[in-house]
C-alpha cells in the first residue's frame, strides 16, 4: 500500500512477536527519505535494541527507533512531522508499530547524543495477526467540526492522526486556500506534527508549510504554522 492509504488503515501495535526485523529491512528502513518540517533543525535518529531502552511497558519489541533533536522552535513539531511519515512507511511494510513516549534510553549502555536532546521512542517489528484496520468506523476521533472551523474533507487525514492518550491537540483555521494549524494550550506540539505529516502525505505534491504574518486568536489554543493544500486530495 502506498503510505496515503495507510493513513485510512494504520493502527497502533501493541502485541507483537519476539522475531527481530532482520538486517536487509533494517537496511532499507534506514534509507527512508523523511520530509522535514523544518529542514533547518537538527535530527538524529538511530535504531537501537531493546536492552538499549527502559521502559515499562508490558510488551516489548527486539528493536526499536530512538529518535533526538536539535532543541528549538519547532523541534517537536518538526520531530511528529518527520516520524509519522516513517510510521506509515513502517506499516506499509508490514510491520506493526506505536509510538513509544514512556521510554527512555538506558544510560548505562546507551551515550548522548551531543548537542541534542532524546525525544522519542518508535517501537516497531514484527505484530502478532493482522496490525491493520479494515473497517473505517473503527477510528475513534473527534468530529470534523470538533478540529476545524468548518467541516473540510480535506483535513479528514489530519482528523485520522494518531495522539497521545487520543487527545487529538491540533486545531485549524481556513483563510481561502490557506490553513491555519494550532495546538491546545500545554498540549503535545509532536502530536500536532503527526497530523500535519498526515496532510503532507495526502498532499505532497502541493503541501506548503509556512509562518504566516497575520494568523485568528484561537481562544486556549497556540499557533504552529499556516499549509496551503491545493484544491483537492492526492
């Protein structure tokens, strides 16, 4: 599948075998070209194995990606947008995947990576049965008019996003062609990030990402950047 219909499929794994990914997708997933946010912000990424990592989740998987940052404006952002798109390329692999925000690498087998700061964890390999979604009802999101000014089909893959806890944080604001992309008020900014990667993707040949001069007050809510989308979805 291509990565704009794993948007309408993908799901969170959290079962998942014991068989690591073996070296030659590893490889391949390593070559993976990411789409920055902000092309300017440093990012280091690194797959790492699971004696790497503490965390107390109940399942485990033998490798996971560990993702650190540059830490500055739009880092986290920035850090959503590009991993989301290796989300669904994980998933269009068959692999099953959840982002991982209670983990931590563990420093006695892991060093710093300098001039960064850790920001997440990607838990991928192998899932146990099918990791896929196959009945469309099953997402469960906010409404269209919950998210946006108006109802807009194309922010439906924005409204798909997955989000810490489900707290969907993003909110938008049409201007003509242009949208305007907030985030709750001491909400996760990452998570606003996944869903503009989600926009990207179904977009991509006319996404543009840009700070826009004049931007709406949104009452409780904090101003990420402004996306031109084109006319209709890809």
């Amino acid at each position: 599948m291509t990565l704009n219909e794993m948007i309408y499929k993908r799901k969170s794994c959290r079962s998942f075998t014991n068989v690591p990914v073996d070296s030659a997708m590893l490889e391949t997933i390593k070559a993976f070209p990411m789409k920055p946010l902000y092309p300017e912000i440093k990012v280091h990424w690194d797959i790492v194995r699971r004696n790497q990592v503490k965390c107390i989740c109940p399942w485990t998987t033998p490798q996971l990606i560990a993702v650190y940052s540059e830490e500055t404006d739009g880092w986290l952002e920035n850090v959503g947008f590009l991993f989301q798109q290796m989300d669904l390329y994980l998933q269009s692999l068959g692999l099953g995947v959840c982002w991982l925000g209670m983990g931590r690498m563990n420093p006695k087998t892991t060093t710093q990576v300098a001039g960064m700061q850790f920001v997440i964890m990607l838990a991928f390999g192998h899932p146990k049965g099918d990791q896929l979604r196959h009945d469309f009802m099953a997402f469960k999101r906010k409404t269209p008019e919950q998210i946006a000014d108006q109802a807009d089909p194309k922010l439906e893959p924005a409204r798909l996003a997955p989000s810490a806890v489900n707290g969907q944080p993003w909110y938008f604001v049409h201007n003509g062609d242009t949208v305007h992309a907030y985030c709750k008020h001491k909400g996760n900014r990452l998570d606003v990030g996944i869903a503009l990667a989600h926009l990207y993707v179904a977009n991509a040949e006319t996404f543009r990402f840009f700070k826009a001069d004049h931007i709406p007050f949104v009452p409780g809510y904090e101003y990420i950047g402004s996306v031109v989308l084109g006319k209709e979805m890809i």
